[in-house]
C-alpha cells in the first residue's frame, strides 16, 4: 500500500484564531490543538510500501548559532544579545541541513539569538514557506499583526516565543568574563555552577530549575502539537534544549550534566505511538545523507523534489 504522508500547511494568522493576552497561554495552547485539529490534513501519496508511517510527526531542536557574548567569552543567561557573523552562517547552515524536513510550527525563546536562528534557518527551506512571529504581547498587537489573506497565511509558519525556552539565568555571573570568573571563584567552583545539576549561580537558576520551566512548557504546548500530527522546530538554548533532551531520552541528572551541544546543529527527533525517536544530527556539509530518514521523511522530500521541478 502507497505510503501516506500528513503534512499541516497552515498558520494561525488568517484561520480566525485569536491569540490570547499574556497570562493565558495554558488556554491558549489548548485552544491551537483544538482549533487545528477541525481542518483537513493533505496528503501526498507515494509508492512506498509502509502504512504505518502516516502517524508520524517530526521534531527538531536547534541551538542558536554564536552570540556576540559567546564570542566575548561573556556568561550570557537570559541577556538578549544578537548573533555574531559567525552565528549568522551558523543559523544558515542549519536551515540547509533540515531544508527537508517538514515544519509547521516553530517555537523559540523569547531570546533574538533564538529567533533570529529560527528565522535565517527557514529561509533554506525548500517547503518556502515564511516564518511569521505570533505576538500576544496586547491586544492591540495580535490586531495589528493579523494576517487576513487565507492564501499568504497557507504560505507561512506560525513561530510562538516563550519565556520558558529561554536559556537558564546565570544570575550574578550575567555579563563576567568567563575565565575572569574562575580567576576570582576557582575552576571548581565555576564548574559546578555550570554543569552540577541542582547547584544555582548567585542569585541564578540550577539546570534542575531551567528543566522545570522548559520541560513544563514542552509537555504543556509542544507536544500536543506534535500528538496531533504537527511538524515543530525549537529553536532555544544549551541549557533549554538540554533539559527538554533530557525528557525525551530519559536521561539522568548525571548524564545531562555531561551532553554537549554544538551550536547551530539540528537534533532530529520522530514522535510516533507515544514515543520520542532520535533520528541523529548532521555531520556533513548539507541535511542529505545525514540523518536517518523514516519512510514518510522520503516521501517529503521526493514530493519537495518534485515540486521544485
């Protein structure tokens, strides 16, 4: 049997959705998975003989490429400080690796190094749909930031910012030269404020208290984004990304401490029946060849390949 391949092509502006005010995300978020789910999914059939794929949905995480503190050797937390020229080709290079891979949903920190990965990431997209910031911020935002054409919304990615994805806040540390720091506090010490698991910076959050924020809010917004067939990208930071890895692999607080991740390298995730299937990471210089694909993934890209033809 053709394999059946379900992809959303929607945003939220232009479907008649209103964004709530701040406060009132947990309604909101409620309210997306409900509101989505009374439109029609299209399918693209192929021959490829595997039914069981169609349940499928995709996740990718992406570290934002280097900031201007990273560069600096700064401790960042939850300063919001843009990308270098570095991060920039970064966030590109990203894009070009998951230029495959559907997306229907993006999610970033409230952070600009996160949303501008997001968006220089979209922009090698092969699907060419446009990235649109969802604000919420007032009323008198969503008003102003609708779109009413159902044709432009059908081209474009709806991407929701949240708090709660932002990087773990360093607290007093925010702004030191990291070396500085250890110079001052010792190499022990620093260390165990930035990999022990429940030890805060002064007046700064533990990774055990960033993981209760993030997790909190991928359990609450993203995955039932993800149950009902979305395609999501998250675009946050070491720590956020690091917390979330550490619910969908099930690791423990001593194998969290000891997970790297590189800056501007998607993590491919596949949610199916329940679970949360890692797909690997590229390597290589573009997304072909690098991870590995599942059925429906194939059917994706060929339908992509055809279309640009």
């Amino acid at each position: 049997m053709a394999a059946t391949f379900y992809y959303q092509p929607a945003g939220l502006h232009g479907w008649g959705i209103d964004v709530p005010s701040p406060g009132s995300s947990r309604k909101f978020g409620r309210f997306l998975s409900t509101r989505f789910a009374k439109h029609k999914l299209h399918p693209i059939h192929a021959s490829i003989s595997d039914d069981s794929s169609s349940s499928e949905s995709t996740l990718i995480l992406i570290r934002h490429g280097e900031s201007l503190w990273n560069e600096k050797n700064l401790f960042t937390g939850c300063c919001d400080v843009p990308l270098t020229k570095k991060g920039v080709e970064e966030a590109i290079e990203a894009g070009k690796r998951i230029s495959y891979i559907p997306v229907d949903m993006i999610y970033t920190s409230a952070l600009i190094r996160a949303q501008m990965t997001a968006m220089l990431a979209l922009t090698q997209h092969r699907q060419k749909k446009i990235p649109i910031i969802i604000h919420n911020e007032s009323e008198q935002a969503t008003t102003w930031t609708r779109v009413f054409s159902e044709k432009t919304a059908k081209q474009s990615i709806p991407v929701i910012t949240a708090w709660q994805l932002n990087e773990r806040m360093y607290g007093e540390l925010q702004g030191l030269n990291k070396q500085e720091t250890v110079e001052r506090y010792g190499k022990e010490q620093v260390h165990e404020w930035r990999r022990s698991y429940d030890i805060p910076p002064p007046k700064g959050e533990s990774l055990e208290m960033c993981s209760q924020r993030a997790v909190a809010y991928f359990k609450d917004f993203i995955e039932p984004q993800l149950k009902s067939g979305k395609h999501v990208m998250v675009a946050a930071h070491g720590n956020s990304l690091r917390s979330i890895i550490m619910y969908l692999d099930q690791l423990t607080s001593q194998e969290v401490t000891s997970l790297e991740l590189s800056t501007g390298i998607p993590l491919l995730y596949i949610y199916k029946e329940g679970m949360f299937i890692s797909r690997g990471s590229p390597v290589g210089p573009t997304e072909a060849g690098v991870y590995a694909y599942t059925r429906s993934l194939a059917v994706y890209r060929q339908q992509l390949d055809e279309m640009s033809h």
